[in-house]
C-alpha cells in the first residue's frame, strides 16, 4: 500500500490582499507561492499561462510571494517592485518572468517605465520596503501551508503534490473540476 504525501491546507484561504486572476466564481483555485528568481518557477510561469487559458472561465489563479531570499538576493525586491505596480500586478509579474537573472534595481525601474509606470513609486517602494510586511505574511501564510520549495501549488485549498509540468497540472485540474462537480450532484447521507 503506497502512502499518499500529506495535502496541507492552504492557510489563509485566498482574500482580498491577495492577486487573483478569473472568476470568484471558478469552479476550481489554483494558488502559487513563487520567488521571482527562481528557476523552477521561470518553468512553470508558461504553464499556468496555459492552464488559465485552458481552463478560461473555470479557473481562479491566485499568487503568493515566496521569496528564497538566501538563495535569490533579487526575489524580494521583484516582489515589492510588482506590489508597487497596483493595478498593473499581473502585467509586471508577466515581465519579472519574462527574463530570468534580470532583477536588479536598474531592470525593476526599466520594468516599470515598459509599463508606463512611475519609477519614483517603485524606488520609494524598494527603499522603505513598503511591501515588506505584505511579503513576510505571504511567507508566513506558505509556512503555515507546508510550502518547502517553490514553486508550490494549491488546487481547491489543499497543496498539489504533483509535478508541473503541463500535463501533470491539467489532469490535476480536470480531476478537481471532477471531484467538484461529483460533489454537487450527491445528496447528503
């Protein structure tokens, strides 16, 4: 008998500090804890690019920070930096993604200015650390969920412990989508 790896809760469940791409009322969450520079996380960018476009109106995506900031000293400014952009968040974490290694202050500010964005709220950002505490809850909220590497991935609240790969991620989705809907149409006991 093979034992199934514990599925921690995702806690908090997604709110409103969080950013959150697709319908409230999806059928099926999808949440990442990510670091900007991590590799493995440049990989999976695309793929829930295509798990949001394959799974269009179905499919809430919600992301957390988790910058491994030992190993990637450029992470958390990225995040501060994409926090700065308000409501221009998923146009810079799309660009924080598009050139893996480019993070320093200077690219941040070259980012912001692509996005028409003013670079005095990014610099001010990073040099108050004015999302510190926002970052340090989202690291919080992926240790209390049992998020030991990144990316990590929660699918209807409970972690996904699976690969990420396209394949991998869509049948994990379909069998949420599945289970969800398996579950409205039974009768309580």
């Amino acid at each position: 008998m093979r034992l199934e790896p514990p599925r921690p809760a995702l806690t908090p469940p997604l709110g409103p500090e969080d950013h959150i791409s697709g319908p409230p009322d999806a059928v099926v969450e999808l949440v990442a804890f990510g670091d900007y520079q991590c590799p493995h996380c440049h990989t999976a960018h695309p793929i829930t690019q295509a798990m949001m476009e394959e799974f269009k109106g179905q499919l809430r995506f919600g992301w957390r920070h988790f910058p491994l900031s030992k190993i990637h000293p450029d992470a958390r400014n990225a995040a501060s930096a994409a926090e700065a952009c308000g409501d221009k968040f998923w146009l810079m974490h799309n660009l924080l993604f598009s050139d893996t290694g480019k993070l320093s202050r200077d690219n941040l500010l070259q980012y912001a200015r692509q996005l028409e964005i003013d670079t005095q709220v990014i610099a001010t950002a990073l040099d108050e650390n004015r999302y510190g505490e926002l970052i340090r809850r989202h690291i919080a909220s992926g240790l209390r969920s049992g998020v030991n590497t990144t990316p990590t991935f929660y699918i209807n609240g409970r972690r996904h412990n699976g690969g990420f790969d396209k394949q991998t991620l869509s049948a994990a989705l379909n069998e949420a989508i599945a289970a969800k809907s398996g579950a409205v149409g039974k009768s309580p006991p």
